[in-house]
C-alpha cells in the first residue's frame, strides 16, 4: 500500500510519498531495482528514495538529459555513491551476459571493473548531488511549515536528523562495531543487490597471496562468540527500523568457512532470530560466506548437514584462482594446482548433495596470464558436470592492475562460451 501524503506541497516544488511498498523481494528485470519500504520525494527533475531511517538512499534524474531512465545513484551503508548503468550494449553482448544483471555498478574508488562510467566527469549526473543539496534546504524550511501532514512532518524531521555529515558517521558507526571496513563482498551479495548486513566472524585469511589487492596482515583469527552476539546487539540497534528491509546475511570475513559450523550456526540463528529474517511472506533469507581451498577440503560432511538444516539459503564462495601450477605460483598462491581441483570437485559435488546450499568460484582473469591458466581453466569448466542455469557459478575477477580491461571481455567470453557451468565476471565491492 502507498501513502501519498502530500502531492505538490503547497508552496514546495516538490512531491511526498511517506511510505512506498514495492516487493519485498528483489525482482531484478524491473527497472529501475526497487524492493522493501521506502519513502519517495520527487522534484520536477529528480525522484529522491529513503530509507525507513530517512537515509538518502538513491537519486534518480527525471528529465530528458539524464543519461537513462533507469539509471540513478545509489548510497550503500558504506557511504558510496555508485552510478548504476545499464551499459551500452543489449543482447548477447550486454551487461547481463557478463554481470549476470541488468545493471552495473560503477564505483567511486579503484575496483576490477572491465567496464566503468566515469560518472564524475559527467555534469548531468553530478548535478544529482546539487539537486539533493537543494532538496534539503528546502525540507528545511518546509519542515517549519505548520500544515504539513504529520507523518510528512515526521519523515522531514528524519531526513533533516541524516545530513552529509551524519550519514559519513554512520558508515564509521557501522565499521566501528565489525572491526573495520569490509574489503570486498562475495560475488553471490549481487543477488540481493548487495544489500546484506556484515557480521564478523573471523577475521584474516589462510593464505596473504602475493596478487591479492583485498587482504588484511592478520593471521586468521575466529571471533568469540560473546564478540560475535556484542555485534549482533549494536547492529540491531544501528539498522534501526530500516531492518526490515534487509534478508540477507554476510558472515565475514574472507575465510568464515574455515571457522567450524558451530561458530557459522551459531552467528547464522543468532542474526536470524535478532534481525527478524525468515518472515513468510518475505520468503527464505539468504546467507553469504567466504571459503578457501583448504577450509572446503576440510569442511566435513556434518558442516554442510548443519549449514542445510538453517533457516538459510546458503551461498559460499572459494577462491580457486587457476588451475595452473605456473600460474599459481606466480600469483603467490600457496596451494597445488591438484589440490585446487580436488576442491572444486568437492564443490560440484556437495551442490548436488544440498538443495539450499550453493557454492561458487572465483578463478582469475588477466592479460598477464599465461594461454595455459584459460586454457586449462576452459577444459576445466567444458568437463564439469552441470549446465549454464546448475548450480556453481563461476566467476571471472579481472586483476586489478589490467591497462585495458574491456580488452579482457574477448577473453571472458571464450572461456564462457566452453563452459558447462554458469560463468560471470566478478566485480570487487566493498561496504
Ligand atoms: S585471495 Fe583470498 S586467501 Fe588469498 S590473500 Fe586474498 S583474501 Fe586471502
């Protein structure tokens, strides 16, 4: 149900919609993405979204320069403004057919994109940032205007408690209670749009690789439980009424499988039952972790059994790289290029074995690599069991430091076109 409050406020070149329901779950081939509550203010050139916390959420040009109407700017809970596009091709060549989504987001700091828009250096779309600098001089003045509505009173006064300042705090706030920014989101986090809630469960990882742009110094390290339900607390309270437009989950941080099922169960049911997730109508949560080579070959049986009886669709991701031993050791990777494959064997193996439970995998994809690692891997991937739609997506992370990365999509597609399993490009985020 909508609640159009205020339609053109008097005096006020703007509209309110005090609370807007769209679906509760992601429906991606809409555009522009809309899921959840939020409130709507437009002017005659931009639609302006909210949070339930009255968080500037994306902004949206309405008038003919806009690059396309289906594109916006989108806040994340990390205080980056993403442009989203929606590229500049259709079909089989289009951002779908690499992304796996309609969109793409282009980043403002260094990622591993094949493809950005340089959103800054366009007029049009920076023009957002005035037009949102206005929008709130004028809810100022508006929120002292005595006829307004009282629920439109109360969401000014939200948006006029969530300035520029404030909302940079909050992403401090938020790293503050997980112990730091998070580096990079699992590829699988684009099924809900990236919008997940972090919990920190371990933290460091079992290899440093020597190409690795997203790693910490710490050796791998498990929080303690009380750590784990400390954050879960402040998190509750951070998220605030704005929870409930979240369902997803991401136990941090780059190796969580090599912390046990008890420590993922427990963090997992703890952050189900504190967050609310698991409402009927809003159908089955989802849960993102990280694991490595070793931490999946030496998940028992049990592990998976536990992860499959949670509340939980459960999607892990491993970070297999290449299964060339000259490219694995180039790349600072120290394990076998055996091992790797005794690994993703054991993937195929346990997405057939549990239906809620996905595993995926990242291999690498770069200039400076050898014919043998896309070779070997495209032998790899036109052997595996499955289809382009099983389970076990694959997915392709340029390395970062590639001169020419839209070069490299020739080189994804010829890997993707021998491929039994789903393959995607992996684009590097943070939150
Ligand atoms: S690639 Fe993964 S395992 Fe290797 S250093 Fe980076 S985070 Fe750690």
């Amino acid at each position: 149900m909508n609640h159009m409050l205020h339609s053109g406020l008097h005096g006020f070149p703007f509209s309110i919609v005090v609370e807007k329901q769209s679906s509760p779950n992601l429906r991606k081939d809409r555009f522009p993405l809309r899921h959840g509550k939020y409130s709507e203010i437009r002017t005659q050139d931009f639609e302006f979204r909210f949070n339930l916390n009255g968080e500037i959420k994306t902004i949206r040009g309405l008038s003919p320069h806009w690059p396309h109407p289906a594109e916006e700017l989108k806040r994340t809970d990390g205080n980056d403004w993403m442009y989203y596009t929606v590229g500049d091709q259709s079909g089989d060549r289009g951002i779908i057919s690499w992304l796996g989504e309609y969109y793409l987001p282009c980043l403002p700091y260094p990622s591993n994109s094949v493809w950005e828009v340089n959103y800054f250096a366009n007029p049009v779309i920076m023009n957002a940032f005035s037009a949102w600098s206005q929008l709130y001089a004028d809810l100022y003045m508006a929120g002292k205007n005595t006829g307004l509505h009282s629920r439109a009173g109360e969401l000014v006064e939200r948006i006029m408690l969530n300035n520029d300042n404030v909302l940079h705090e909050r992403a401090n706030q938020l790293h503050t209670i997980i112990g730091g920014q998070v580096s990079v989101l699992p590829p699988d986090t684009r099924h809900v749009d990236y919008e997940v809630i972090p919990l920190m469960i371990a933290d460091g990882c079992l290899y440093h690789c020597k190409f690795c742009c997203v790693k910490t110094a710490r050796k791998f390290q498990t929080r303690s439980k009380e750590n784990i339900s400390e954050q879960i607390r402040q998190l509750k309270s951070f998220y605030g009424r704005n929870m409930e437009n979240y369902h997803a989950l991401f136990l941090g941080n780059h190796d969580a499988l090599a912390s046990g099922a008890e420590l993922i169960c427990f963090a997992a049911e703890e952050a189900s039952a504190a967050f609310g997730f698991g409402k009927p109508q809003v159908g089955t949560p989802m849960l993102f972790l990280f694991g490595s080579i070793d931490s999946l070959l030496k998940a028992e049986d049990s592990l998976f059994e536990q992860l499959s009886r949670l509340p939980f669709y459960t999607h892990i991701n491993i970070g297999f790289e290449s299964v060339d031993q000259s490219t694995l050791e180039l790349i600072g990777k120290p394990v076998d290029a055996s091992t790797v494959l005794e690994a993703f064997r054991k993937m195929q193996h346990m997405n057939s074995l549990h239906t809620n439970i996905e595993i995926s995998g990242n291999f690498l994809l770069g200039e400076q690599l050898s014919g043998e690692h896309d070779r070997s891997l495209a032998e790899l991937l036109s052997e595996a069991k499955g289809s382009s739609h099983a389970k076990g997506t694959v997915y392709l992370s340029p390395m970062q430091d590639n001169p020419k990365r839209r070069e490299l999509l020739p080189r994804f597609y010829e890997i993707k076109s021998r491929s039994r399993l789903p393959v995607f490009v992996y684009l590097i985020q943070r939150l």
